[in-house]
C-alpha cells in the first residue's frame, strides 16, 4: 500500500505541469513546488537501512518483558562501537527499569552502562557496545541484546508515560534498546536533562516485531499485524513488520478494537473497559485526522495505523505508526496523527532540535497564535537549552507553531504549503536539520525571515541551505 501512495503523489506532481493540482483534488495532490526544492516525488528509504528484529514475550504478571533485540547496522562512516538509548529521557520513567542482560555478535567484545545523567540507581540512560575491532563504513555489524524490561504501576509517574502498567493493560513504547545512528553523521549520545520529552535520533530502520502474550489479552503495537497463532501455554504470538520504524509501541490488553480504510492506511483503535470513547468513534476521528493531513502534508507515511487508547491520565506519544494515547481528545489525536509525517517519516534529533517535530505536529493542528510569536526566547535549540518545562512548551510548541504560521502568512500561502510538501518528500526516512527545511523555503526570503526572527532558524542554517 506504501508503493500505491507513493506513485499517487508522483502521478500529481506531474499533472501540476498539465492541468495544475490543487488541494481541492484530494490528498494526492502536489501543489507546484518553489524554486529552493523542485522535488515532488517522495524518497524512497535507504536500501541500507538498519534491520531490527524484537522477539519479545510479555510474562503472566503483565509487568515483565524479556527477549532478544537483533540489529543489523551496515554503517556509513566507520565506527569503533555501537550505542544504544536506553532511557528517552521521560524523566518520570524512573519508576520502570530497562536491562540488558547479554550482548552477542561476531564481532562484540562486551558492552557496558553509560551513565548519560541517567536518575541514580537506575542502569543509565545509554548503552555501549563494545567491538573487538574497528569497523569501516560499509561492513555490516550484528548485535543481539539480550533485555528484561519490568514496569511497574506502584509508583504514580508525573502523568502519562510511554511504559506503564494498569490491571487491564500494559504498554511500552521505546521500551528497548534504541540505536542511536544518525547516518552521515555518527552516534546520538545526549544527555538526559529536566525537561520532559523525547530524545530519540533513530534511523528508519526495518523492523519484525514478535510478541508473545497471555491468550486473553489482544496485542496493538507498531506495523503491519497479521493474525495472532496459538502457542503451547495457553499464549499467543504478535507479529508485525514496518518497513521504516525508528521506535516502536507495544500495547497488550484487554481491548476492544475497530478498524477503518483511510485513503492507502488501515486505523485500528482499541478501547479499555470504561473508556471515555468507543473504539469505532477513536479509529473514525483517527481517520478523519489522517483525511485532513494527506490534503496539507501528502500521503499518510504508513499502510497501517494502531492507536491504543491505553488510560486516562491525559497525553499522547508518537510512535513508527502507532500512537499510544493517554486522552481520547481529538485536537490531541490531530497532533499525534501530524508525527507521523513530522517524527515518522521526516526524523529529527528530538534532543537536538525538538522544533522539527513539535512546532510542526503543533502547526498542523491548526494552532498558531500570532501572540506567541512575542516571547521572548528562541523556537531552535536542544532540549538542554530550555530552563524549564513551561519554557520549553511555551517556545518550542508555542512559539513555533506561531512562527510557522507567520511564515505562511508572510509568503504566500500556496508558495509555502508548496515548500513545505516538498521538504516532507524530500526529508522523507531521513533525519533531517535544520538547514533542510530552510533549503526548502529558498526564494521564501519572507518566510525565512519569520523564521530567522523566532530564532528557529538561525542565519547559519540559511547560508548552509545555498552552499
Ligand atoms: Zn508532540
């Protein structure tokens, strides 16, 4: 379905030259791109890519998730080991603890805890493994890691988290293992801080996923699901591939589902008992967000979509097609469906500029207050630039979102939404800076401007777009 959606958008973009293709064409159509970014085809991922397997079983107890993590990393640059996020720095998953129990590999020596500013008495916030030899670009490293992830629901975090644990179900995004490769450039190896979010910079990678379940419960999680097969005990096994997953969810409960066609994707949403929303109404609003952002942002990155509706403390986090949600609230719902264009498909460091993801999620909600754009502070940065959470939020979101706006505004709106679609295509699987985005916006000069001001992008940024 990801290949149909793809020669969709092609099939467009060459009838802009013929008989123009406006928005009001539907969610394939490709408004003529700007001067800075003439592409209008969507990139494909790197055939090189990362290869994850995760065979993993959730226990009886619902709070114990043990297995193996396969990775196949074909570097670009030559490394001498390899490193692993072991905490994505929620700073109220402390209560959870992520393990490494052993490491394999051809070519392993041994791996070790790498502090990172890790919560004492936890193992730490990466991991390191170590090799018997440098290895140059182009030679392909496996890894297998063995992992033990207990979760606990007796300590109440400081809202909704991406692991938890409640009678009737237990989730876990990020909850193993994430290599931290940005290809072209090295490892990602940021200290955790205060501020609360993600701080993933994980490539797309190709990823079979293998959950194994006690019978009763139904499994949600990342990919494409075929049906669940019995296993001796009284289990049954998960399994799913996505093709592009820089981070998985899982979510194992006792759901009832629905299922809604949107376009190329299939949206399956499950419910608790007691839950605020049916399962038919959240995959119906899913849809409906999904409809709205294929007409701004192209087609919807994913052939499938999972949203667990998995409690009620308010929130929601953005996983490779899968949302675990904390809140049935449909402007949120819009704003995790908008990840999956910005997070999913066009990556970002999220410690290193968290803007890329969330003032555009923030932006494609339809939020924008021009008020915001009068704050003091800068929309870029890393997290660790911010002092705290409501500055963080208040600029990054805010801000952002505002000056994205403004952006719009100042240039035309067609002109931007043009450029805009383009850097989607052309940053798509990638993880992408900065720089790209103003590469996009080239002949923009007043939505650079905007941009510039708010101090999103800095000048740099401009100057490396036109080398
Ligand atoms: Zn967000």
């Amino acid at each position: 379905m990801r290949a149909a959606a793809v020669r969709a958008a092609a099939v467009c973009g060459a009838l802009v030259l013929l008989a123009g293709c406006t928005s009001a064409d539907g969610p394939t159509a490709a408004p003529e791109p700007g001067a800075g970014c003439p592409v209008t085809e969507r990139a494909a991922p790197d055939p090189d890519r990362p290869v994850v397997d995760l065979d993993l079983r959730l226990a009886d107890d619902r709070r114990t998730v043990t297995g193996t993590e396969t990775v196949v990393l074909t570097p670009d640059l030559p490394v001498e080991d390899l490193w692993f996020r072991l905490v994505p720095n929620a700073p109220q998953s402390a209560g959870h603890r992520l393990t490494v129990e052993a490491v394999r590999g051809d070519l392993v020596a041994g791996g070790g805890y790498v502090d990172a500013g890790a919560a004492p008495g936890t193992p730490g916030g990466l991991y390191r493994v170590d090799l018997r030899e440098p290895v140059p670009a182009g030679r392909t490293v496996t890894v297998e890691l063995d992992l033990r992830l207990r979760l606990t629901d007796e300590w109440t975090p400081a809202g909704f988290d991406r692991l938890g644990a409640a009678d009737d179900v237990t989730w876990w995004g990020s909850g193993v293992p994430l290599l931290t490769w940005e290809p072209g450039h090295g490892w990602g190896r940021d200290p955790m801080v205060e501020v609360s979010g993600e701080t993933t910079a994980a490539p797309a990678a190709d990823t079979t996923l293998h959950i194994s379940a006690p019978g009763d419960l139904v499994v949600l999680m990342s990919g494409d699901q075929a049906p669940p097969r019995e296993e001796p005990g009284g289990r049954r096994v998960w399994e799913s591939h996505d093709p592009v997953a820089r981070d998985v969810a899982v979510a194992v409960g006792e759901f009832d589902t629905a299922t809604v066609d949107v376009g190329g994707t299939r949206v399956t949403a499950g419910v608790l008992a007691g839950a605020d929303t049916s399962a038919e109404e959240l995959a119906e609003a899913t849809a409906e967000a999904v409809r709205a952002l294929e007409g701004r942002f192209g087609p919807f990155p994913y052939p499938t979509l999972a949203v667990p509706l998995v409690s009620d403390d308010g929130g929601g986090e953005e996983y490779s097609s899968a949302i675990l949600m904390g809140d049935a609230d449909e402007d949120l719902l819009v704003h995790e469906v908008a990840h999956m264009w910005f997070y999913g498909m066009v990556g970002n460091s999220q410690f290193r500029d968290p803007w890329l993801d969330e003032a555009f999620a923030t932006y494609a909600q339809g939020h924008g207050d021009t008020d915001d754009l009068d704050r003091a502070g800068a929309v870029g940065g890393s997290m660790a630039d911010f002092a705290d959470q409501d500055e963080y939020e208040a600029l990054v979101y805010g801000k952002g979102a505002a000056a994205l706006a403004a952006a719009r505004e100042a240039a035309g709106e067609q002109a931007f939404d043009a450029a805009v679609r383009c850097y989607v295509e052309s940053q798509a699987w990638t993880i992408a800076r900065p720089e790209d985005l103003a590469r996009a916006l080239q002949g923009l000069e007043p939505a650079l401007d905007v941009l510039v001001e708010a101090g999103a992008l800095g000048r740099q940024d401009v100057e490396a777009a036109g080398d």
